[in-house]
C-alpha cells in the first residue's frame, strides 16, 4: 500500500467515526473536524471520500447529517408539521388552479422545489403526489373529495382563509 493510499484509508476511517459518533450537517464541518485531527484535506478531498464511503445527507430532526447508506433506512422521517409551509406561504405567493383531479400550485420562479418539499414534510396526506418544476407543481388525487379537502386545508395554511383546519 502506498503512503497517499495510506492516507486516504486512515482519512476515510476517520471521517466514518466522525459522521457516527455525531451529527456532521456539511462538506466544511468534516475538513474542519479532520483538520483539526491533523489531516491536510480539502473539500474536494472530502467530497470525493463521502461519495466513495457511500454517505448520503438526510435530514434528522435536529437538521440534515452525513450517515452511511446501510444506516438511512434506520433513521425516522421527522415528525410532520405545517408551520414550514405556513412559513414559505407567507413569503411565496402561490395561486390554485385545477384540471381534472389535478391541482395547479404556481408561485414566482424557482420556488416550486420548495414549496413542493414543504408540502411532502407537512400533515397535507390526501394526496397521491406533487411533481415541481420550475415554478409550478402538480398535485395530484385519486379522488374529488380528497383533492377538495386537500385544497381547503392548503388555502388555510396559505391564509386565503380565515379559520385554519387542522386535520381530523
């Protein structure tokens, strides 16, 4: 075994300890935590390693954290709530259209990954799914009464209307 090849084994056996022993939430956190392990990394290092380790960011509900892929699967989704979506809402405008058992969400440019995302995390369930381009997203219902349920909750988050519903 080379010296660099060495290294890098010595370096990506830390940075597997580091990512278990406590939450790392960034590409910096790691160089600064080898740095000061006595490692002379760059975040290019450090990328090249996370991918290699196959460490994936998810979230966790004290923030998003590097953890190896075999462990994901362990790891419980955050509690649903609406006041992230309550937040975006008050600061992304967004009209409603329909077509069909389709609803139209359309906000100003580049903000439909997030509004989209806000919704999968919040307690809006009635849906079969949400599809987010650019500025627009597809929410889609198996049904009339779950789409207009769904639609009455989501304006009250949005503020459109007075009383907000929380689900049953």
């Amino acid at each position: 075994m080379t010296p660099s090849q060495e290294l890098k084994r010595l370096r990506q056996r830390a940075i597997r300890q580091l990512v278990a022993s406590r939450p790392v939430g960034s590409q910096r956190e790691l160089v600064d935590a080898l740095v000061e392990q006595g490692f002379d990394v760059t975040q290019a290092t450090v990328s090249r390693d996370i991918t290699e380790l196959g460490l994936l960011k998810v979230p966790r509900s004290d923030g998003h954290a590097y953890m190896p892929v075999t462990d994901v699967a362990s790891v419980a989704p955050p509690a649903a709530s609406d006041e992230r979506l309550r937040r975006i809402l008050a600061d992304v405008p967004v009209k409603v259209g329909r077509s069909g058992l389709i609803l139209v969400l359309t906000g100003t440019a580049g903000t439909a990954s997030v509004v989209a995302q806000a919704i999968d995390e919040s307690t809006l369930r009635e849906q079969e799914g949400t599809i987010a381009g650019d500025n627009t997203i597809l929410v889609l219902f198996a049904d009339e009464a779950a789409l207009e349920r769904w639609r009455d909750r989501f304006l009250a988050l949005q503020g459109s209307i007075p009383e907000v519903l929380e689900p049953a």
